[in-house]
RNA sequence: UGACCUAUGGUGUAAAGGUAACACACCAGUUUUUGGUUCUGGUUUUCUAGGUUCGAAUCCUAGUAGGUCAACCA
C-alpha cells in the first residue's frame, strides 16, 4: 500500500500526522461537525463534513455530530433532522449524536468555578454599555462599573439569573480578562445572557444560556474533541478557547481553522439562503438551485461527486473563490460511468419519415450505456412519425453543420440513416413538418449501405412518445464573486435560473424514472424525476448539461 | 489608526532550502452511431524590494494587496 512517493498532505493532515508521530492521542483522533441548527447544510459545510470526518478515517479516529444549540431564539428541531439526514446522506456515520444543550448543567458549574476564581463577574450594564466599554480596535475599552463585585455577590446574582429572578437583558455574566486587550475578544467577553425563551430541546429548564465562546470549547473539551476544526473567522476567538480550557483545568482540545469554501455564482450565508427563501426566489431550501445539500441532491448531484468535490478543492488557509465548473465536472464524471443513456426530445418538430410503412412499429434494441458494458439495452419503439430537436434542422446549414438540413443525410440513434427530401412551413416562416426518405439497409447493427454520415441526432417515436415536464436550471448569481455584493445581491439574480419546458417528449422507457436514477437525455445532459413528479405526470430536472463544444463554436 | 490571518498559472491545490507540479478551465488534434466519452499535445505561474545562502516559492526584514475582529449570533 505504501508507495515511495507518498501523496502530499494538508496543512491539518501535517499537523495530525506530527500529533501521532510524537505519540499524542495514541487513543485515536477526535473530531466533530458542529453545526447550529437553524438552517439547512450547504456545500459549504460539505466541505467542513468532509473535512471532519475524512481526517477521522484516514488517521483511525471518530467523529461526533454535534449540534451547537446555545440559542434558543433561532434553533428549531427540523433542521437537527434535516441536518442528520444531509450528513448520512453525504455517507458519513458519527460516534455520538450530542448536543451542546446536554452540557448546560455541566456549563453552569465552569461558570460557577471561574467565578469562585474571580475570573467572571456579573454585570448589570445594558447592551448598549458593554458595547461602550469594549472600545474600539484602536483604542483600549474600560472596565465596567460592576467588574469588582466580591465573589459572594457574583455567585449569589449568577444564582439568581439561573432561577429567573432577572428579565432578559437585565444582567450577563463575563470573564474578568483584560480590556485593553489588542484582541476585542479577550475584552471581558459574555460568557451567558439570560433568555426566558423555550428551547428546543431542554424545554423551561433553563432561562440563561451560554454564548458560543463559552459554549464550544468546553463542549469540545467534554468530548475529548483532540482537533476542533473550523473556519478562519473563528482564528481571533482562539485565544478566549484556549483561556477557557486553560482557566477551568480541562482537557486540553485544540482549535484549527481552514479557509471556508466560496462557490462562484453562489451565494452561501444561511442569512442570504433564508432570504432566498422568505422572498420566494426560490421553492424552498431544496430547490434545485440552491446551493444546500438537498437542493443539489434535487437537482440529482450524487453524495459520490459531493465528496469528490470536496477532495479536489483541497483545504488551506487562504481565501478562495472556486469555480462551478469545477463542481459541474464531478458530476459529469460520475454520471457519465453511471448513468443510463435515453432520448428526449425537449423542443420537438415532425419528421416524418415518408418511405417507411404506414403503421409499422419496430421494436429496436439500443445500449443503455456505452461506457458499462454490463448496463444492456433496452427496447425502443420506431414508427414513420417521429419527433427530433427543433435544432437538429437548418433550412440554411452552415459548412460544419453535422445534423439535418435539405438534402442532408444523418444517423437517427439506434435506427436509420435518413435523408432529408422536403419540408412545410408555418406562416411564421418556423419548420412545421420536415419530410426524409430512410435506407432500409442502414439499420443500427446491420448496417450494409456503406454510408457515411458525420452526425447522429436523438428522437422519439410520436405515438409512443411520453410527455414530460422539463426543468432546467442555469447560476442563480450573475455576477461571479458573491462576496463583493454584500445585501445588494439580491439585485444580481439571475431572472432566467430557471426554465420550465411543460410539454417535452420522452421515450417509453421513462415511465420507470425514478427519484434517485439519474439518466442521461442523449446529446442534452443528464437528468433525474423530480419529486413532484406523478405517474400520470412526469417531471424532471436537469442536473447539467453535457459538455457542448458546439454551441462554444456557435458562440464565437 | 490597532491586532491577527493570507499571498504560487484564468481558478484551486502541491512542491518540508536543491529541475515549480497536479486538477479544473481554455486551445489544438485523436477516438466516437452522443459535437458526449477516450486519448495525445499545448498556452499560462512563485505580490514588490532588500537580506541570509553555493542555491530561496520556501528562511529573515520592510512594504504592498486581500481577509477577519468592535452581536446579550454562531
């Protein structure tokens, strides 16, 4: 297994492999995800589940799934299901499901110990004080007129918030550090606030909750968490996670930070997908162009390609910006091994095919997939009416033009090589009916005519075809960098992310589509049923397209 | 006007003082009953200025640029 040319490590797996090499954590690695549950998971936290869970597995350590519950105001139960959901979906199984609501009594006795040390006190300045006092960046803050209370006092004041004897807002507890600290967040930063508000888990079992920073570290500590991994915002609140442990004599966890994942066209605040979703941009945290972990599994991305995804964007400190294409391509490449290949018609014309027997039906045997040989054939009807892409025909073709036109001959897939004779028109001067002349020798498989064309388009048999919704979606963003638009970005959605083609036309096989078999539409993309489809009506997204070096040639 | 983090092709990520490489994107060709796929080749890179060194993307200093921090959010 071990080649001489070891594969190169991130700056985490360095740092991990250097732990266990100088004989740290020979009990194993542990690692968490640690998400809030107040919204649903994007790609942006795939990327911090790979992360945490990959490191785990590849150093022989475990992960926990625990949800940072610390307030209540915004937390609600469904997202902890749909967040549980979203992490096995991706294909990862935690150690322990935990909370940190699990830890509040644990948690009020650090606060009750730091206060015993004279290391928190109790303030009953307002919200606006406390911001006075912390000063400035570039200047020192002030110490608030409450941080000399005896210890007495502040047990007796911390006791009495607990038992809601204190509105909200009336007092908070802090740490006794340093206000002129260089960092804001050493300023005798909260520690708990009160909230008589219910939580969602713990009920009216408590009215005063802990803040982040006096939450997360212990929690991880709790757990024996030896890599607490997160984003790079969180590097200047590392010396409070580190005060904390140090101050309270706990296991010693440690916190690492990674630049977090930036998707071009994309936006991937909570706050800005929620807004998505208030204003109605979209149908909800799934849909399909949405950047969640269920909008990508809707929109038919693979738990597969997710990961592969984050694998290749690979993990530093730097901020970065990357590019869908780059998404669109694991897809690709793990639809194309996978996915079964069928013919839709999307913008339908008539063909008729004039020398083929009136109501003569062949049933031809066509390769599911070309690049799995175990995938079979299936059985597509052909009858001399059919329907091909409004497209694949040019009344005035130009030279490199591989597909249909007066006089031109192509490859139907599967079938004959047609030639074109004639065709109607509309009033508007659009193809109405185009008029072709098969080879009978010419048959897919018993081909004996010795023609040769250079273009096979996709069709389908019109009394057989099946109708179809089909829903195409396009960057919800026109502009590449989201993080340039701040709250304005709601003026750069892109009016056109998504197209409904209520009435397309598919081959019978179709009736079988199921929710989680992505297909491939021949020469269009590939494409999964949606779940608002219904045996009576089919629906389906489109995933992506193909990759299309012809319409490039177009665009030039 | 402070502290901290960061700086390598168009985009990402490697190279642990010794030939700057891999992927995506792009371009050209090959293959192909999908203008898909495959395969081959190509274009394009170390922020700046000093310093240390036989040798610097890497170490040091200064600068520049970008990011983060002043929620009773996480």
């Amino acid at each position: 297994m071990e080649d001489s040319k070891p594969k190169s490590l991130n700056f985490l797996e360095e740092i991990i492999q250097q732990n266990l090499a100088s004989g740290q954590y020979s009990q194993g690695i542990f690692t968490r995800f640690p998400p809030e549950p107040n919204g649903y998971l994007h790609i942006g936290h795939a990327k911090s589940i790979c992360l945490n869970f990959g490191l785990a597995l590849k150093f022989g350590g475990k992960t926990n799934l625990r949800f940072d519950d610390t307030n209540p105001i915004t937390e609600e139960t469904e997202y902890v299901e749909a967040i549980k959901k979203d992490v096995s979906w991706l294909g990862f199984t935690w150690e322990n499901e935990l909370y940190a609501s699990n830890y509040f009594e644990q948690l009020y006795q650090f606060a009750v110990d730091l206060i015993k040390k004279s290391l928190a006190y109790v303030d009953d300045s307002t919200a606006e004080q406390i911001a006075a006092q912390k000063g400035t960046p570039t200047s020192v803050g002030t110490e608030s007129p409450y941080r000399n209370r005896t210890v007495d006092e502040n047990l007796t004041l911390f006791k009495e918030m607990r038992d809601g004897i204190h509105a909200d807002g009336a007092k908070v507890l802090r740490a006794k550090i340093d206000m002129a600290h260089a960092n804001m967040h050493m300023r005798d930063p909260l520690m708990y606030r009160i909230r008589h508000v219910a939580h969602h888990r713990t009920g009216n079992n408590w009215c005063i909750y802990p803040m982040y920073d006096f939450a997360h570290g212990q929690s991880d500590s709790i757990e024996g968490i030896t890599h607490s991994i997160c984003t790079l915002e969180f590097d200047v609140h590392r010396p409070l996670y580190d005060w904390f442990i140090d101050k309270l004599s706990i296991f010693p966890t440690h916190q690492y930070e990674f630049a977090r994942l930036n998707l071009s066209h994309t936006v991937m605040s909570k706050r800005k997908l929620l807004q998505l979703v208030n204003e109605k941009i979209v149908n909800g945290w799934d849909d399909p162009r949405m950047p969640t972990i269920s909008g990508l599994r809707r929109r038919g991305y693979t738990a597969a390609s997710i990961r592969n995804f984050c694998e290749r964007i690979g993990v530093a400190k730097r901020d970065n910006l990357i590019d869908l294409s780059l998404l669109e391509f694991c897809i690709r490449e793990d639809l194309n091994k996978s996915a079964d290949r069928v013919m839709a018609v999307l913008d339908p014309v008539k063909l008729v095919i004039t020398n083929y027997p009136e109501d003569q039906v062949e049933e031809l045997a066509i390769e599911n997939n070309p690049e799995d040989p175990e995938s079979g054939s299936r059985s597509v009807p052909f009858s001399k009416d059919l329907y091909i892409e409004r497209d694949d025909f040019m009344l005035d073709p130009p030279k490199k033009f591989f597909r249909l036109g007066p006089d031109l001959m192509v490859r139907l897939k599967g079938a004959y090589i047609i030639k074109c004779e004639s065709f109607d028109l509309n009033e508007d001067g659009s193809v109405q009916t185009i008029y072709a002349t098969h080879f009978p020798n010419s048959k897919s498989g018993s081909d004996t005519s010795e023609i040769h064309v250079k273009g096979t388009i996709h069709w389908v048999s019109i009394p057989h075809a099946v109708e179809a919704e089909i829903r195409s979606f396009d960057r919800l963003l026109i502009v590449e960098d989201a993080s340039e638009l701040g709250d304005d970005f709601m003026k750069f959605i892109n009016p056109e992310s998504i197209q409904i083609i209520e009435k397309a036309f598919v081959e019978r096989s179709l009736r079988s589509a199921t929710v989680n078999k992505a297909v491939q539409f021949i020469r269009k993309g590939y494409y999964c049923l949606d779940p608002d489809a219904s045996p009576e009506k089919l629906v389906f997204n489109r995933t992506v397209t193909l990759k299309d070096t012809w319409a490039k040639e177009q665009n030039k």
